[in-house]
C-alpha cells in the first residue's frame, strides 16, 4: 500500500469574479523511503497538491489518501497532528518560542509534559546539524538555513511518516540548499519517511528518487 | 487615473466600504439632527430671554399683610444695612433699584383715592347751627331691677331657647326684662347744623346739612352766630355719631397752628392759620407718588403685566426725568406723550406717609407714555431717577433687575447675602417653568452631540487608518514604481474621501429633511415638560407664553457634514504618512526584534503558549495593560464622579425636607390670610403631605401701655388703629407655622417639663365654650425673651395681657388673657409675639384625622346650620398654614395630589381658593443640576462602553491579526481549535487583567471604590475580552489555505 495516493484530485479556488481550477484531476502515488520532488512552473498547482496533502483543505473532488484511508474521512486536525509533518519555504517558526520550544511544540500538541519532551528536542535538533547552543535562542537570531533546520527538527518532532516541504530550499543559497537536501534525503533513505518535495530547482529534482511534472494542474 | 483607480479601489472592497461609508452615515445624520435640535432649543431659550423679563424684589419680612405705607423702623433700619453695592455683584443681576418714592403736588390735581391722613378732614364754615342733642343710651336689666324714674322702652321675656346673660350672670328661662333709655344733659351729643363754606374738604363738602358733633372741644355756639371750624368728617353711618341720614363732622384738633374754631365774620377777616391748614391740607391731599426706577419696566406693577401702556413709550433705562403717568393724571392736567410737566416736591413725616410738607423744590418730568386706566392707581408717576423727599414706607427694600438665565442662581446668592428678616422672590414671567425643558433637551443633545462626535472621531480614526494607514503594500509598490508621492496621496486621499465625503454629505442631507419634523417634535415635547413645576415658588407670579421658534436653519447640517469631511481628511493625511513610512526602510539600517529569555518548560497546553507570549511579547505585551490602565483610570475616575452625583442626588431626595405653604393670590405674602379650615383639612389629606401647621393671629396689648388718645370718636380710631397695629398673639400648632419662623428654625429656652408638643395637644377649655371663659386660668405660652425682659418675666411666670380682635364688620374688642411663660424664644423684628396651643381657637379635634363634619354641619330642613359648635368646627378661618412634603419623592406626587383636589396655584386660581406653594427653588435647583450631570454621566458611560467595546476590539483584533500566522501555523501542526482560541484568550486576558489591577492600585489610593466603579472595570474587561473573543472567532473561522496565504 503507497504511503500516499491522490486519485482524480480536482481543487477550485474560488473568487469573486471567476473560479480558478488549480488542480484539474491529479493522479499518482507515493512510498515510504523514497524522496519525490514535485516540480512544476509557479500557478501550475504544486503548492496546492502539497496542501491537499497536508490536510489544509479537503478536495473539490477525488480522493486523497494517507496509507489507504481517505482524508475526507477522518478527523483532519488529528491527521496534520499526527501523520503529516510540513516544511515551508518560509520555514513558520513561532517568533515568541525559541529553537527548543519550536521542536517541542508538537510533541506538547500530543500531549507529552514540557520537561519530557525537551531533550528530545535537543536531539533533533542535533540531528539536523545545529549545535546546542541555538537550542535557547529565537528564531529571528538565526540564519535562513538555520531556520529551515529548525523547521525540518519540528517535523521529525512529529513522529511521522510523511514529510512534506514546500520550497524547503526556495530561500536558501546553492550550500545551504544541498545540507537541507542531505538532510531530508537521508531521513528517507535511512529512516524510511515518504519524503515530498515541491520545488522548481532542477539539481533537486536530479536527485530526488522520482520527479512528478505538473503542468496546468495535470501530473504531465 | 489616480483618482479612478483610488476610487476603484475602494469600490471594489465592498464589504469594508460599506461598513464604513453606513457607520458615518449614520453619525452624520444622528449628529446633524443634534446639533440641529440643540441650536433650535438655544435659538429658543435665546427668544426667551428677550421676551422674558426677571426680577427679584426684596422685602422685609414685617407686617401679615403688607401696607406700602407703613412707617416700620425694623423695616428700615434693614433699608440701611442692605448693602446694594453687593446685591449689584452677584452674577445675573443686571441692576439694583432701592426702593424709591418721592410725594409730589401738580397744580389742578385732584386725588380721587383719599386715603391720605387728611382723606376726612375739613376747614369749614358752619351756620344755622340749632338746638343741641344729648347723649342717650338704652340697657337690658331684670323688670324687678328697675327704679322708679326710669325710662323704660320695651319688655321681653327669657325664652327657654336663649342663653343670656346680665354682668356675667346666666339669666335663667321666664325672667322677663326691660329695655331702659338713659339721658346724659350734661354732654351735648351734636348739633343740627349747616356748612355754609368750605376752606378745605376733600370731597368738596359744603353747601350741606351736618351734624356737628363737639366732641371734647367744648364748644357751646351762640345764636346765630356763624363759625370756622376745624375737625373730621365720620361719614353718616359712623358708630360715633346719630344715624339720621347727615354727614357727621366733629369739630377736633387737627392742625397743631390753628385754633379749633373762631367766630366767622366773612371771608376776609378769617385768620391765617385757618387758611395755611387749607392750603396745606389742599395740596398733601391731592398728593401724587412718583416710583422711581432705572428702567421702570422692572417695576413689578409692569412686569407682572398689572398696568401697561396705552399711549407712548416707556422711558429707556437711565432717561432721567423720563417717566409713564396714570391715565387720570394725564386727564386732569391734560398731559400727552412729549409733554414736561412740573411737580413740587413733598416731604413726608418719618411717622406718616401722608403727613406732607412742602419740600421747596420743583422736578419737571417728561412724559414718555401714559398708562391705561386704573382705580387702583390714580395720581401716579413712574419715573426714571433717584426720588427723594420720603425715607422707606412700607416693606419693599429694592428691585432687582435680573438676566433671565441666571435669575435663579442670582435669587438664591442673593438670600446668602441680604441681612436678616429679608426675603427674595424671583419673579421671571414663567421663565425657568418655560426654558426648563429646552434646557434638558439641549443637554441631552449636546450629550448626544459629544458621544457622536466622539464615536465619528474613533469611527474616522480607524477609518483612515484601514484606508490609507493600512495601505503600505500599495504605497511600496508605488514606491517602487516611481510613483510621484503627490501621485501617492491623490491615489490614497481620492478612495477614501469618496467614501467619507459621500457619506457625510447624504447623512447631512437626511438630517436637513429630518430636522423639521424633530423640531416639531421638540415643540410639543415641550409643551409637555412644562407643567413640573406645578406649585413651585420658582414659579410666582404672571406666566408670560412663548410661541416656540420653529425656524428651520441648515447651519448645523453643514457644521456637521464639513466637520465629518474635514477631520477625516485630515485623519487620512496623517495615515498618509504612517502609510509612507511604513512603506520606506530606514536607510543603511535595519533593527531586529528578538524576544528575551530561555527555553521554558513551565505550564502546559493554552496557559503554556499564553505565558510565554506574555512574556516574550515585549512592546505588544505592554500595549494591552497600558491601555487597560488607562481606560480603566478613565473608567474609575468618571465612575466616581458618577456615583459622587447619584450619591448626592439619592441624599438630597433622602434627606431634604420640603415644605409648602398657603399664600396670597399672588405669591408674597403667607400670612395674616384667611385659611379655611375645610381647605387645611383637604390639604391634610392630599397624598404626599406630611404635618400640616397652622395659625391663628389676634393682636394683643399691655393694660396702661396704650396712648393717650382722646374719648372722641377720632381719639377712639387712633386707639382702635394703635391696638391692631401691635404684636399678635398666635395660637398655633407648631412653631414652625409663625411668620416669625419662616425663614429660620426657632430656637426656643423651655421652662423644664415642657416642650413644643404642648401647642399641638394642651387643651383651652374656654374657646370651647364660652361658660368657661376665665376657668382655664394662665395659658401656657412661648413669649419673645425681649418682651420678657422688659416686663420682668420669668419662665414658668405668669402675665395678663388684652387681647384684641377686629370683627368683619370692624367693631374692635378687647378681653383679658393670661399666660404662662413655658417657653422663650429670640425675637426677630419689632414684633413681641406670644404663642399659644392652638386650641384658644380651634377644638383639639377639630383637625384630627377622624374629623367627622356631620357631627358639626347639622341643618334643618331649611338649611340653616342647627349645630351650637358650627362656628368652632366649621367657620374658623387660619391666618397661616405650612406644611412638610411626606418625602422629597413624593413631591410629583403632591404635585398631582393639590391639583386633583384643586388647589390653586400662584396666578392661577383653581376650585379651591387656598393658594399654595412648595419650598422647593432649591431642591430643584439641585436635583436639575445632578440631573443634567447624571444624564451626562449615564451619556459619558455609554460613550466610554463604545469607546471601551472598540478599542478593545481595535487592540484584540490588531493584537490577534497581526499573528495570523502563528494561527495559521498551530492550525497547520494540528492543533485543537479550543487550544487555538484559549492560547490567544488566556494571552489577552492576563495582559488586560494586569491592566485593569494596575489602575485599579494607583487609583486605590484615591479612597474606596464604589460598587458601581467596580461593576463598570469589570463590564469594561468583559467587553474587551469580547473584542477578544470575536476576533479569534473571525480568525478561526477562515479557510486554513487561505490563513496560509497570509503575508505578515
């Protein structure tokens, strides 16, 4: 069974003066220990499969469905809590918390006590590269990089399956861009998370295990 | 194309446009219509003030019933201490006029009022004077009483039915009686006689029958002889003289420098004396008084509309010389308007008014107007001047000229400042009774008015800053397209003046067709609210009627509409800048915020994520309590000021104690009136009055203090004027009910055991029935300390004193009262009153409760009254009646209560010939004042729960949507909506909470707060939290892709 499966999925943004279909009728599927990049020119509806699967928002019509079960069928801000985690290419750290209370934040959400959760944290946090000391600092101190390390530490804070990024290198220089590659790379090769990867840089997409073209809301 | 695409714009954003452009609709048009009904009530009270005239007169509180002749030495002795130059400085008083009035004589005047010392008397030529009359004089004795030698006229015998009595003895039924005349030979009653020539006689008398009664002059005439005499004529009913159908005239000394009578030999040979007393008498009969003024419309025979021109003008202020003349005086001299004519000046005596002199001077006198015709005012000048020849008769002191708005405040300074025994009535044509609701109208608008003003202001704030402030995004675009910053505002301004302008232009076009019918309302509301002051002293007097402006002025409207226009550009120009400085980085700088502290591991979920965004919110965090602070001082403040005034007007309806009483027609005098019993017992009964008062006054001497007058029938009416002119003796039922008390509380030495109670309970016996006349023994009484002292009394000592009572046909008759001194009180004025229980004139049960008038009213068939204690229970007229108002609350009430029952009102004569008025000038004063300023307060709460609802709102909403994207991230990491709502909740209330305890700490040290302050800082919380709550509503409520899409 794929991690991810979008069947026939159709999205229509409404507006006052004209409704824009997004996504026209996407299909295609995604496996755990593999990282997939989603590529495609800005307006073809990337973001907008991403947020599908996210569980942002429901379909206008067709399936999404997470390891067999359709999102429109079970309780969506229970699903982003537990069996997604989403990378934005503006990283969307709480400016208030600092590094550490970012990373904890979802596993708070779960329910595990502050002082629990907080060497956890540090782990992650580790783990994607940074050093101890960035544990106590906000993110306004930190580089664009640093940020989205963070961000990813926030997602494997998760405990999920899936990680999604939107643009996680959008912001980021060419060195930067391949630590982050690295980085989710390996939590799929190693680890087995489904990563996906929307982005239009082509040396992501040249790395990335399998590309999916969208062209006009279709997977083209 | 700026201006398009400005305008565009805006257009397009539908929902806010609307929203904006309906909010200042509608305070345009609620403004337009207040301020226009504000302008119409001052434009109103403004036509009042010129059509209204106000003034005050000062009197002193002397006489029952006030003669404007009386020589009073208290009275004038308060003339000399009544300071004019500081009745002048009080506020609202436009001038002060003391009592001016000068006698003159015009040369061809004849006085038709005779009523001067000298109305009766005569220098007269008698002839063909005949045979004398004796004195003779008829008694009733016992038929087995009678002598030999007497005369007797007529038997009767005692019926069964009668009571009768000989020297003080019951004569029993069947005794029969004898009607005795008696002859004096030695005393000449009069002789019939002939006035061949008259000197002087004020009505011309001569040529006439006389009986000429010598009196005490002795004369004995000759026969044939002829006389000039002079004496009083005593009319031809006089009790003194024979009832034969003649005049009588008494030969008495009359002018100290001519002798009574000398023999008459002709015309030229009658001495001098004889003809000055003549002339003398000519001239101070016909006298003619002058009232003088500086603007003599003031006078109160002109304000209150007793007399009013018929020809001419009056004189204008400070036009000495200038002066309106009665209708005969104008006749007789044959005067018209334009005409001076000239007047000699008399002098009156100290002792008499009418006691004139010539006083060696002319005063000439333009004639301005001339009145309509009176025969209540005949011979009379008001003249523009100073007056002079006459110190002070009678009891006004001065006339003050008032501006009508400030009458009343002016009325009641004025009563701080005038010297004891000295009362103010305000007379203002109905003034206060008719601005009165135009007032409260005007004040509610104008509360109306600043609450739109204010809530236009706030609306246009956040107007301008939605519309230009917020706009930063667009202005860097401009920016950075090389958008020419006049380009910028023209793009800006154009949008939002469109909205504004439109908006405050169609709101003042719908106030301008609004208005005339908001005035109309007004005009009746009006009419309505006019009848609150009902039985109010700050209603005496005539009521002169205004017809209500309803003119129709767009001034407010275009106020109102440029007002709106103009603030709001001037708003969006200052947004103009925000907006550009927020689209232009600092150059070669930029600063970054970063919060302070460490990771935390304290609290958990919504109070986690609150706390530490407390915590780390920096300025933001501080936005919120110093806000709160500051609303909630505003809050406190006003709050207290608020309470302050309910506290003082919940005091002032606990514990004022109002009083009311019966006075003239007229509003001035309350005592020496004739108060039927009937009326006292309706008031007693009247919803809303408490204890009622009343009085009785008869006038009372000391035996051997009377003056030596003469036994001559003008000796006996000196000595009857002397006896009536004296101190009363009052019965009564509580102090309070004496003139003597009016004004201040008495203060009362009692002898021990006693105390007021006893004049509303002791019981006189011998009033009751005239068989126990002299069994009561001594009266207990309160006598002034003065009288006392100079008798040598003490407390608990007894004293006899004559008392004196005038019947209605105007025989006078005395009969012995003793008293015993209970009580002491300090004397005010010249005036020894002694007070006694009420029942030496009234039964005890006379005006009890239970009172039942059948038992007292009984009538046979033909309606004749059969009840031997009619004339106690039922015919008993009281000389004064006070009474207390139940509760302050229940003043409407009574109000309603003496209309009901038909009372009648000062100028206004209801079923019910007893005028009353209630003492409340103050109290209405006051509870008006803390009225308007509760209205205000109630108006200022409102205001500050919009103010406070909106800022609230403003600061929770900016404070919430600018962390969309916090919202938006927790949403997106899955977190539960109710851990969403209360992280921002918790965040918003602590920060408002520590705002709130802040004020409510600093201000702590101001005093205790009132539960209402307390009440009002927790209503503000709970509108803030509101606020709170709305706009996490709002936010939660959006679609999560679309919250994602949010820039910062």
């Amino acid at each position: 069974m794929s991690a991810f499966e979008l069947n026939d999925v159709k999205y229509v943004y409404k507006t006052k003066y004209r409704d824009v279909q997004a996504l026209k009728g996407v299909t295609c599927a995604f496996e755990e220990g593999r990282v997939y990049a989603v590529m495609g020119a800005s307006g073809s509806g990337k973001t907008t499969m991403l947020s599908l699967m996210a569980g942002l928002d429901l379909p206008t019509s067709g399936s999404v469905l997470c390891e067999g079960v359709s999102t429109a069928d079970i309780d969506l801000e229970k699903y982003r809590r537990e069996r997604v985690a989403v990378i934005y290419q503006d990283f969307r750290l709480f400016p208030l918390l600092t590094v550490a209370e970012n990373v904890m934040y979802p596993m708070e959400l779960r329910g595990v006590k502050p002082r629990e959760c907080k060497p956890r944290a540090a782990e992650l946090v580790a783990r994607v590269g940074l050093p101890e000391t960035a544990l106590d600092r906000f993110p306004a101190m930190l580089s664009g990089g640093e940020q989205q390390r963070v961000a990813i530490a926030r997602a494997l804070g998760m405990d999920t399956k899936v990680i999604l990024a939107d643009e996680p290198t959008g912001n980021l220089d060419e060195e930067n861009t391949g630590k982050i590659f690295d980085i989710l790379a390996r939590l799929a090769h190693e680890d087995g998370y489904c990563v996906v990867i929307v982005t239009h840089d082509e040396n992501i997409g040249a790395r990335a295990d399998e590309v999916f073209r969208i062209r006009d809301g279709r997977i083209g | 194309m700026y201006i398009r695409n400005g305008i565009k714009t805006n257009i397009r954003s539908r929902g806010r446009t609307a929203l904006f452009f309906a909010l200042i609709f509608m305070l345009t048009v609620v403004m337009t219509a207040a301020a226009g009904v504000r302008g119409y009530c001052v434009s109103a009270i403004e036509k009042c003030d010129g059509e209204f005239r106000s003034v005050a007169l000062i009197e002193y509180l002397g006489a029952e019933y006030p003669s404007p002749d009386e020589a009073d030495a208290d009275a004038r002795a308060a003339f000399g201490e009544l300071d004019l130059g500081a009745v002048g400085s009080v506020k609202g008083v436009k001038t002060a006029s003391p009592y001016a009035r000068s006698v003159f004589y015009f040369d061809g005047f004849i006085q038709q009022k005779r009523n001067a010392l000298y109305k009766d008397l005569g220098v007269v030529v008698i002839s063909g004077i005949g045979d004398p009359h004796y004195s003779e004089w008829f008694k009733t004795v016992r038929s087995s009483d009678l002598k030999g030698d007497e005369e007797v006229v007529s038997y009767i015998t005692v019926d069964s039915d009668w009571m009768f009595a000989i020297d003080g003895e019951e004569v029993p039924p069947g005794t029969e009686l004898a009607t005795v005349r008696y002859v004096d030979y030695s005393k000449v009653f009069y002789y019939s006689s002939r006035i061949s020539y008259s000197f002087y006689s004020s009505a011309g008398k001569s040529e006439m029958l006389v009986n000429l009664l010598p009196g005490s002059s002795g004369f004995v005439p000759e026969p044939g002889k002829s006389y000039v005499m002079q004496g009083v004529f005593l009319g031809k009913n006089s009790s003194l003289g024979p009832h034969n159908g003649r005049e009588n005239f008494e030969i008495n000394k009359v002018e100290d420098g001519a002798p009574l009578y000398e023999e008459f030999d002709g015309l030229d040979t009658v001495s001098q004396p004889f003809l000055d007393a003549a002339d003398k008498f000519l001239r101070a009969n016909n006298y003619v008084f002058a009232e003088y003024a500086y603007d003599i419309r003031d006078l109160l025979v002109f304000q209150q509309g007793e007399l009013y021109l018929n020809d001419g003008a009056f004189p204008e202020p400070g036009d000495e010389g200038g002066c309106v003349v009665s209708a005969d005086l104008a006749k007789q001299l044959g005067l018209k308007v334009g005409d001076v004519v000239t007047g000699e000046l008399l002098s009156s005596d100290p002792s008499n008014v009418y006691d004139l002199s010539p006083a060696g001077e002319d005063r000439d006198f333009h004639v301005r107007g001339i009145v309509k015709e009176s025969n209540d005012y005949t011979g009379r000048i008001w003249a523009v001047g100073k007056g002079g020849g006459a110190p002070l008769y009678g009891y006004t002191l001065a006339t003050v000229s008032l501006e009508n708005r400030y009458a009343e405040d002016a009325v009641e300074t004025l009563r701080g400042v005038l010297p004891d025994n000295t009362r103010v009535s305000l007379f203002d044509q109905g003034y206060g009774e008719t601005v009165k609701p135009f007032r409260s109208i005007a004040s509610a608008a104008s509360d109306i008015l600043f609450v739109c003003a204010a809530g236009a202001a706030a609306s246009l704030t956040l107007f301008a800053f939605v519309f230009i402030g917020r706009q930063s995004y667009s202005v860097k675009i401009m920016i950075s397209l090389g958008t020419p910053r006049k380009k910028i505002a023209l793009w800006l301004l154009s949008g939002a003046m469109m909205i504004s302008g439109t908006a405050a232009l169609l709101g003042g076009t719908a106030g301008w067709i609004a208005l005339p019918k908001v005035y109309e309302l007004v005009a009746s509301g009006t009419d309505f609210a006019s009848s609150a002051r009902r039985y109010s002293e700050t209603s005496l007097g005539v009521t002169h009627t205004v017809t209500a402006e309803t003119g129709f002025s767009p001034l407010p409207v275009a106020v109102c509409a440029a007002a709106v226009i103009l603030f709001s550009l001037v708003l969006c120009v200052v947004f103009l800048r925000y907006a550009h400085k927020g689209a232009t980085p600092k150059r070669g700088v930029t600063r970054v915020r970063v919060p302070a502290g460490r990771t935390s591991a304290a609290l958990r979920g919504s109070a986690r994520f609150a706390f530490l965004s407390v915590r780390r919110g920096g300025r933001g965090s501080l936005v919120v309590p110093a806000v709160c602070f500051a609303l909630t001082a505003v809050i406190i403040v006003l709050g207290g000021v608020y309470s302050g005034w309910q506290d003082q007007l919940d005091r002032a309806y606990e514990e004022t104690e109002i009083r009311g009483h019966a006075v003239s027609t007229d509003g001035r005098y309350y005592s020496g009136l004739l108060i039927d019993i009937n009326h006292v017992r309706t008031l007693k009964k009247a919803e809303g009055v408490g204890s009622v008062w009343v009085s009785y006054s008869s006038k009372y001497y000391v035996p051997g203090e009377e003056p030596k007058t003469g036994s001559s029938g003008f000796g006996q009416e000196r000595l009857n004027d002397w006896k009536l002119s004296g101190s009363d003796v009052v019965s009564l039922n509580d102090l309070h009910a004496a003139k003597d008390f009016f004004y201040k509380e008495p203060v009362v030495k009692w002898l021990e055991g006693w105390d007021e109670g006893f004049l509303a309970e002791y019981e006189c016996a011998q009033f009751k029935d005239w068989r126990a006349y002299g069994k009561d023994g001594a009266i207990p009484a309160v006598l002034s300390e003065r009288f006392m002292e100079e008798h040598g009394i003490a407390l608990g000592g007894e004293y006899s004193v004559m008392r004196t009572e005038e019947t209605e046909g105007g025989h006078v008759f005395d009969y012995p009262m003793t008293v015993r001194a209970v009580g002491s009180y300090k004397q005010i004025g010249g005036k020894a009153n002694i007070y006694v229980p009420l029942t030496c004139t009234v039964p005890l049960d006379a005006l009890a409760d239970d009172y039942d008038p059948s038992l007292h009213n009984k009538r046979d068939v033909w309606g004749n009254v059969i009840s031997e204690d009619y004339y106690l229970y039922e015919r008993v007229y009281f000389s004064s009646c006070r009474f207390t108002v139940s509760s302050a609350d229940a003043l409407e009430t009574l109000r309603a209560s003496l209309a009901d029952h038909g009372f009648s009102r000062v100028g206004r004569l209801g079923m019910i010939r007893t005028t009353i008025v209630l003492e409340d000038g103050s109290f209405i004063k006051l509870t008006e004042t803390l009225g308007r300023y509760i209205s205000m307060g109630k108006a200022m709460m409102a205001l500050i729960a919009a103010v406070v609802m909106l800022i609230g709102f403003i600061v929770s909403w900016l404070m919430v949507n600018g962390r969309k994207r916090e919202f938006a991230l927790m949403r997106g990491l899955g977190a539960k909506k109710g851990r969403i709502f209360f992280s921002f909740f918790l965040e918003q209330a602590a920060l408002c909470a520590a705002g709130c305890a802040a004020g409510c700490l600093v201000l702590s040290v101001t005093g205790a707060f009132s539960l209402l302050q307390l009440a009002a800082v927790g209503v503000f919380i709970l509108l803030y939290l509101a606020g709170s709550v709305i706009s996490t509503a709002i936010i939660g409520r959006t679609k999560l892709m679309e919250l994602f899409a949010v820039r910062e």
